[in-house]
C-alpha cells in the first residue's frame, strides 16, 4: 500500500504569557499512514494527542518538521485532503440529516442534486436513510454521530481525522458504532487517524495503535494489530485483543496512583 500521510520530525512548541521557556507539546513525531489504513492514538492526559491531529489537520502550523498528503505538502485546511470529526456532533438544527449531510458539498460547489445523491449514499453507508428527512433533535445522540461520519465521507477525502469521536456515548453504542466504522471504512479503504482514550476502542478499530509519552509527546510504541477488518464485536472476546490491550495498559504513562482511575 502506498503512503496517504507522511509525518516528519513534527514539533509543535507553545509560547504562553510571563512564562520564559516554550511549551513542548510535541517532539520530532515520524508517523505515516498507509492508503486504507486505520491507525489509533492513545496516550495519557496532555500528551498531545489532539495537538498531533489538528496539525496534522492543518489548524496548527507545525514549529518544525512537514506534513504530506497524498504526496503533497499540507500547508492548512483542505476538506478534500483531511477531514475532521469531533466528540461534538456540530449538525446544524435547522436542517434535516441529509442537508447536515451534505453540507459540506455545498461549499465545495457541488451542484444541489449531485450533493444530494452523494449524502444519500453515505446515509445508506451508515444504515440511517430512512432518518434522512428527521431534524438531529429527533435521532439519538448515536445516530447524530453517524451523520457526523456520513458527512465526513461525503467530502471523498484522502485522510479522516477523528478526534475523540465517540466519547461523549455509552460504551455499548461506542462500540456498535465501532462496528460500523470498521465496515465502512474497510468496504471504502478509507485511510484514518481515530484520537481514543479508550483502549477497548483503540484495539478494536485499529490496525495500528501509536502509543505516546506524556508531554512532550513523543511516539513510545506501535503495536500491529493484525486482525482482518471489518471487526465484530467478537474480536472484544479474543486472547489476542486481551493480550494487546493489556500491554497498552502497562505501558502508557501513568503515575501509579492514577492508574485506577485510568480510561479503559
């Protein structure tokens, strides 16, 4: 498989107010994702996890080191090369599911019956087509969720960056969503990078799991995981997602008196 993503040698340092010496927020991060790929994230609070992927994004400027897309230098936003989906749904209330949709296709200038097409099929996709003219008030937040994603694949981006996506849903209806990305992206050899800070998550969708240092964010670990995608949630029952995700609880950076309250 070819590259979507080379990441070379990215810092991203912070200057704040009446303090002397610069942020590290990330230090010399070599990363690639190959096309069709999904590759996870997970790290301890402040690791720089999100810094990593809003750069990568292009809504921070790197302090050193590129970005390539596709072969081509991310120099800021470009919907059509990487975009995003947020914990937060942001669908707009007023409009129905395949307005919110194909919203996106609007501003690139897709012409209305085109766009329109193009929202149906991802809401096909995501299984949620007979919900395509019901207002977000009247879909659960799960659902709300997968138009978020459905509006993601409409842009046909070369790399979707997911950031913290699910967290704001019950451990079932992350996973069954899980579930449905795994199809999906696997049916459309969609390239991803999914921020996570639940192991179970990051095992499950991954077919690599970056691991990071506390700040400065450096990269600690890749761990292959070399299950055949589209994943059930049978996978969760296996020895092999137990052994891995027991290693990445072992080896993230955690203090040790936090280590009981840490995500799962």
């Amino acid at each position: 498989m070819s590259q979507a993503v080379i990441v070379d040698k990215l810092s991203v340092h912070y200057t704040i107010e009446q303090q002397p010496e610069p942020i590290v927020a990330l230090d010399e991060i070599d990363l690639s994702v190959k096309k069709g790929e999904l590759v996870t994230i997970i790290g301890p609070s402040g690791c720089g996890k999100s810094t990593l992927l809003h750069t990568i994004g292009g809504l921070i400027s790197p302090t050193s080191g590129s970005i390539h897309i596709d072969g081509t230098p991310l120099l800021g936003p470009d919907p059509k090369r990487a975009t995003f989906v947020f914990q937060e749904y942001t669908l707009l209330p007023w409009k129905n599911l395949v307005e919110n949709v194909a919203l996106g296709l609007k501003f690139a200038g897709i012409d209305r019956a085109s766009r329109t097409a193009r929202a149906m099929e991802q809401l096909k996709l995501m299984r949620l087509e007979q919900y395509a003219h019901m207002h977000p008030d009247q879909v659960s937040g799960g659902m709300q969720q997968r138009v978020a994603v459905a509006r993601a694949l409409a842009m046909e981006p070369q790399l979707i960056l997911m950031d913290e996506p699910f967290g704001a849903l019950d451990e079932q209806t992350r996973m069954m969503i899980g579930a449905e990305i795994s199809r999906i992206f696997t049916l459309e050899n969609r390239s991803a990078l999914f921020v996570t800070h639940s192991l179970d998550e990051a095992v499950f969708l991954a077919d690599r799991v970056i691991l990071l240092t506390t700040r400065p964010g450096r990269i600690k670990e890749e761990i292959i995981v070399d299950e055949p995608r589209p994943r059930t949630r049978k996978f969760l029952e296996t020895r092999r997602f137990v052994d891995i995700r027991s290693h990445l609880f072992a080896s993230l950076d955690v203090p040790a008196g936090d280590r009981e309250g840490a995500d799962t």
